[in-house]
C-alpha cells in the first residue's frame, strides 16, 4: 500500500488557523475527506494519516469522527496536553479507539527551545508505551538539541521527526541542521518523514535539485527502514501541488531496491504507526 504519513483536515476559522498566514492565502478554506479522496485518486495513494493541526481535545475527536467515516484514512495523530495531571485517564478514554495511533504537540510555537525537556512534559510522555501509542515530534531545528536528550530519555517509545526538522531550505542553511539529524539518526527508535520540505524553500522558485542535500542526508542518517513519505496536504499546496510533492520523493528514491521504495512509499508508516 502507498500511504501518506502525514496530511491535516479543517474547517477554516480565522482565528483557530491564524497561522495561515498572507503568503498561505490559498489555504484559507476547508480542506475535508472528499477534496482529498479525489487527490488520492489521481495519485494512486491508499490511504493516509490525519494529523492535527489544531491543539484542542475536540481537534481529536473531529478526526477520529472522519476516520470512522473515511476507510481511506487509516489512522489518527491526535493532540493532547501532555503536560497535564490528568493525562492518565485522557490516554485511557483514548486507548479504546483503533484509529488513535499518537499525538502530537506544537513544539516549533513554543518560545522554551528546551520546551520537550520540561519535567511535565517528560511525564506525560512516559505514559505513552503503555498504551503503544507514538510520538510525532514538530521543530524547528533550533530545537533539535533538546530533541536528542529527549529522544534518549526514551529508548522503547516509538518517535517520528515531522518534516525532516524544517531546515531554513530558502536560505541555505545545512550544517548545524545536518549534524544534529545525524546524531538523532542514530537513536533507532527514532523515525524521520520526508514531507513539509516545499514549504520550508522559497514557494514559487524551489527546484528538486535544491531538496537533494537535505533527502540525502535523511536517508543516510536514518536508513531506508526509518523514513516514510509524506505530504503535509493542504498546506503544500502553497508552494505546488500534490503530484510535484509526491514525484520529489518517489524520483528521490528511484535507484533504491523495490523492497526499500515501497518501504518509504507505505510499508515504514504502517509499521511505526500500527495501521
């Protein structure tokens, strides 16, 4: 199966989505099931993984409730405040759900660069083995210091890095970025999507080649095992579209083995994700 690791659905609200901002105006709309399904049908995608956007309880139930609705989407990266004294009974209502497969937190907006080190934080992901639920883990990479401690505080707990860290692709920046994903490439619970990379390069000039450095440094760093392909539809679509974000990595990957392809194309996101 070809699945995408990662791809959001909302109702647009100003407020709730004001990180959309000018430049992003082409995604101030809804994006729901049926726009995506026809997209995966010309595409020749399977299914996918919704992960939220938003960092509320009910974003969790909204994309649970479309799960439930949409046989394409086979699982769900949900948010909760990991941070809570009552994390333990949110983690067991939401154990009960099949397509509750983690969570996530909005850790690039946290103006603490060490924000995944605090102690409630490392609290609340301690819970997570428990109930064999993952970790999607969204920097930036001046935070990827803090993502090395934390990752090796949890050795069994399955982690997935979200757009390869956000490097400054516009702007060129490579080697600080490249030797900490080496490092973090090396704890083997550690998982890496390629996807979000359009968006972190100039929106109307980037080119392929351009992506080239970072997919090679991923792929090294992480191996063909530990990467998986992802879009990070809709908001890609403000830099192209999803057959340019599908073709950068399936071309990426061309001269591999067609074990490994289909690995990166589907088979690595169904196993770290349990779908």
């Amino acid at each position: 199966m070809t699945i995408d690791s990662h791809q959001h659905f909302w109702h647009y609200e100003p407020v709730k989505h004001s990180w959309i901002d000018d430049n992003m105006a082409t995604i101030r709309k809804d994006f729901l099931p049926n726009d995506l399904k026809k997209v995966y049908e010309e595409n020749s995608i399977d299914g996918c993984v919704a992960v939220q956007a938003d960092q509320t309880l009910e974003e969790t139930d909204f994309l649970l409730d479309l799960a439930k609705q949409n046989n394409f989407i086979k699982g769900v990266v949900g948010w909760a405040d990991l941070r809570s004294e009552t994390i333990d009974s949110v983690l067991e209502k939401y154990s009960n759900d099949k397509n509750l497969k983690g969570w996530r937190h909005v850790v690039q907006g946290e103006a603490d660069h060490n924000f995944l080190l605090r102690p409630d934080f490392l609290r609340g992901i301690s819970k997570l083995e428990k109930y064999d639920h993952t970790y999607d883990i969204l920097v930036f990479p001046h935070q990827l210091g803090s993502v090395l401690e934390f990752v090796k505080k949890f050795p069994n707990q399955r982690f997935v890095i979200d757009h390869i860290a956000k490097p400054y692709i516009k702007d060129g920046f490579y080697d600080g970025w490249a030797a900490l994903m080496k490092e973090i490439g090396k704890q083997e619970n550690v998982y890496c999507k390629l996807s979000g990379m359009i968006t972190e390069a100039d929106y109307k000039l980037w080119t392929s080649e351009q992506l080239q450095p970072y997919m090679h440094l991923v792929l090294e760093s992480f191996g063909s095992e530990r990467i998986m392909f992802g879009s990070d539809w809709p908001v890609c679509l403000v830099a192209g579209n999803y057959g340019q974000v599908k073709s950068i990595v399936t071309h990426f990957i061309a001269t591999l083995s067609s074990q490994d392809q289909e690995m990166i194309m589907g088979g690595n996101a169904q196993a770290f994700y349990n779908l």
